[in-house]
C-alpha cells in the first residue's frame, strides 16, 4: 500500500500528529519534498518532538527516509538527532536512510535567503533556511547533493567551482561574501559529511522494492496544498510541489502505486507569513483561535495568522491532490465561539464564486461569504468516539464533509495520540 498525506491548507495543519498517529501500519515512512521549514509535531504522552527534517514516522516500527526532493540542512539534521538522542531514541544508518541526490542547504543559500528577503519590498515572510535558494540550484544543476558531500575532494573541488558566482550574488544584494569560503563551516561540514555518509540511499530502489514486497509506504508532505510553488498563492509559497502528486515525481514512484491520498485538515484556517488569507480574523476570535490553538510557528515562532474555515480553499486542495480521505484537526479549538462561520464562496468584482479566482492579486480582492453554524461551549479534549461529540459540533462536522465531497476519516480534537479518533 502506498499512501500520500499532504496538507490542504497553508502548512501546519497537523501533518506530525496524523504520521505518528497512523505509521503503525507502514514499514516506511517518507519525507518528499520541502526541508527543514517544515515544523512537525508529534506529542506522545508528556514528550513533545518538534522534527524537521527526521519523519514523522519515527517512534514507530517504520524505517524513515528522506527523498531527493528535499533540501537538506546537515547541520540541523544532526541536531535533531542529538536532540532525540538525549531523550534514548537512536536515530542510526539502519534507521533513516537518505538519498544520494539530496540537495544541500548550504550557508550561503541561508544567506541568499535572508539579502534576498529584506531587500524584498513586498515580503514572502520566508524561515530563511535557505530553502529557495536550496532549490534554485538543484534546478541550475549547481547544487552540492550529499553524494558530494560525504567525499571531501569532491565537495572542495564542487565548492571551489560554485565559489566565484555565490561570492557575486551575496555581494550584488549587500552582503558579506566570506561565508562562501568560510573554514569554520567547511571543516563543519565535511565531518556532517562523514557522519551521514552511513546513511545514503536510493530511496526510489527502496520504495519500490518494498511495494513489490507487498509492503506498506507513506509518503509525509510538508508545508500544505496553497504553498505549493507552481498551484499556490505565488509569490507567497515555498519552493518546492507541495501535492500529492510531487510525491510520486519526487520518490520516483509510478501513479499507478498510490492507493489512497489523506488531506490533513485543520478545522480552521492559519498562515504564517504573507499572501493572502480570505477569512482572516483580526478581531478576539482571531486571537481566540491563536491562543487556545496555540498559534505559533513550530519552526520560526511566528505567531500565525488565524481565520474561519474556507471552502474555496478546500475545494481546490481537493481537486489539487485527488483526496481519497481526509483527517480533520483541532476542532476542540472552536469551542466556545458562538456562532462558527464557514466561508462558502467569495465576491469578487460584483460576481459571486465558489472556486478561489487563479490569481494571488484577485484572491487577495476576494470578500468571503460566509454561513453561520450553532457553536459549542463544551470542551471536546476528552472525547474518544464521534457518537461522545456535542451534536452542535458533529453536525459541523458533517457539514463540512458534505460541502468538501471527500470522507472525514480521522478527528483530532487535541495534540496527544490518544486524542484522535475514526469518525
Ligand atoms: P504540521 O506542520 O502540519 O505537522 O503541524 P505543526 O506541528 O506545525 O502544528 C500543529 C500544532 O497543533 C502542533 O503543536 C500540534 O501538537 C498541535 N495539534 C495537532 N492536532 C491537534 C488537535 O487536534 N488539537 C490541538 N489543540 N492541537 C493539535
Ligand atoms: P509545515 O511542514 C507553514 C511558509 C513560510 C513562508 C513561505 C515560504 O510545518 O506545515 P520558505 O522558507 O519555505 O521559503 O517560506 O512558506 N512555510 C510554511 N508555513 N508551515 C510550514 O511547514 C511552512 N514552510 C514554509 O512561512 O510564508
Ligand atoms: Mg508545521
């Protein structure tokens, strides 16, 4: 069985959870694309792990792997494995393979990232980790994979080579070139080399093979549907395809292998950093949302815009990624907000649509119409089965299952394992 999860909304919409929630059931769990911007949480019992890099799939039975469709940072792969080392979880050569092909985040992309983005009039709000700049040289087949990496003369000999042109872009946007040739970070990096030189792959052999075996396969999305770099709200998205079907381009998995595509959910609407966000609330139950969801980037701590559940927005994930099932998080959050709203379409220029327009600028014009639904005030953290849900909330539920089209299979109504539930 292979199975794809992204998420259908602007990123965090509780990817982490769901993985770690349901990769019992699979041998491998897969990062595709994006790096380590994404933030994914995964709570068991008082243990907090916020990942990056590491699949979600970790804790489990499942052997993690890292696709070369990412871009890989070493340095913060290396603390997450330190980090997670310090609570006793071993994360070995037997445990995480990753690919040849990865691209390396190297630290003047972070650099790039950071001169790129204040000389920016109109900001994107990126991490600055470096990921733009990461895929704009897999693209210009100037990037340093790990392959090079984990052999010095080859990563010295490619250093040297990209040196020149890197020294030239930081200078043009202000910066200070000497990071290019750093010695500091070089020696750093040839021993990150050594270190994951155990843990190359080919990760497209290995999901293949397993699949042959009659294994099961997860693919793990990061960021979510709407930062998807070609179908997104540019110029407000990440750099790589952010849907399910990047997994199969990126794995070098056939189409024909997916057997089912899971959209996480958030039972509202958040962003972090610019680009529009139709049903953003500015007001208390703006703030509401922000405090008791606990808003705040995983990666950047950035507090994350919050806004009222968007149909639109859900419709055109549905068509982006073909979901087969969705999981639905954080409706514990909406207790207590009196009456809910659900944006059902826009208007825009006079005319009422219930399909987001396809450009960032009219989307940004668009003034949702909403409907309102009966709030609940009861507190939903405790509740184990959908039968045990206020009837105000299951029928929110419901509805939005019904607008959406595609089947609610999973509901989450808090960060913990045991807070989830099949509907
Ligand atoms: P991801 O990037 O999609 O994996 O999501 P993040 O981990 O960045 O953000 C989701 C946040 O919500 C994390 O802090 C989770 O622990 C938390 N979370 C996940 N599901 C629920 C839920 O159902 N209710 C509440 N209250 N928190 C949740
Ligand atoms: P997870 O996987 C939410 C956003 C940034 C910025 C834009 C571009 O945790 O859901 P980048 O650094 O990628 O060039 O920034 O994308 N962004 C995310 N927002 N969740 C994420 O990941 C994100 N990764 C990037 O805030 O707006
Ligand atoms: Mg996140």
């Amino acid at each position: 069985m292979f199975t794809i999860i992204t998420g259908a909304q602007f990123g965090d919409e509780g990817k982490g959870k769901i993985v770690d929630l349901i990769s019992d059931k699979y041998d491998l769990v897969v990062r595709f694309q994006g790096g380590d911007n994404a933030g994914h949480t995964v709570k068991v019992g008082d243990t907090t792990y916020k990942l990056h890099l590491i699949p979600s799939g970790f804790l489990l039975d499942s052997r993690v792997l890292i696709g070369p469709g990412t871009v890989l940072n070493p340095q913060s792969l290396a603390q997450e494995i330190e980090m997670l080392a310090k609570g006793g979880i071993h994360i070995g050569p037997d445990k995480l393979g990753i690919d040849a092909k990865t691209s390396i985040i190297m630290p003047y992309h972070i650099e790039l990232d950071g001169l790129k983005e204040s000389s920016r009039a109109e900001k994107i709000g990126t991490t600055k980790k470096g990921i733009g700049f990461a895929y704009i040289d897999k693209v210009a087949r100037d990037e340093i994979r790990l392959a090079d990496l984990t052999d010095e003369g080859k990563f010295r000999a490619r250093l040297e080579e990209l040196a020149t042109q890197k020294e030239n872009m930081i200078r043009e946007l202000g910066g200070d070139p000497s990071v290019v040739l750093d010695n500091k970070y070089i020696d750093l990096y040839i021993k990150l080399g050594q270190m994951f030189a155990p843990y190359m792959t080919d990760v497209s052999f290995e999901i293949n093979k397993a699949l042959e075996e009659g294994k099961n396969v997860l693919a793990e999305g990061a960021q979510g549907t709407h930062l998807d770099v070609i179908h997104g709200t540019q110029k407000f998205v990440t750099s790589s395809s952010t849907i399910a079907g990047s997994a199969c381009a990126n794995l070098g998995v056939g189409p024909t292998k997916v057997d089912n595509v899971l959209g996480i959910v958030k039972a509202y609407i958040t962003r972090v950093g610019e680009g529009p966000l139709p049903t953003e609330l500015k007001d208390d139950i703006g703030k509401q949302l922000q405090q008791v969801g606990r808003e705040f980037g995983t990666t950047t701590g950035r507090v994350r815009r919050c806004g009222w559940f968007d149909l639109p927005i859900l419709k055109k994930a549905v068509y982006l990624n073909g979901y087969t099932e969705l999981a639905l998080t954080k409706l514990d959050v909406l207790s207590n907000i009196h009456p809910l709203k659900v944006c059902v379409g826009y208007e825009l220029k006079g005319k009422f649509i219930e399909y987001p327009p396809e450009l960032t600028t009219d989307l940004g014009m668009c003034v949702p119409v909403y409907e309102e639904l009966t709030g609940w005030s009861e507190d939903l953290t405790h509740v184990r089965q959908f039968s045990d849900l206020p009837d105000a909330t299951r029928r929110y539920v419901s509805y939005l299952e019904e607008k959406i089209g595609v089947q609610i299979k999973y509901i989450s109504v808090g960060p913990g394992r045991e807070q989830t539930f099949t509907k």
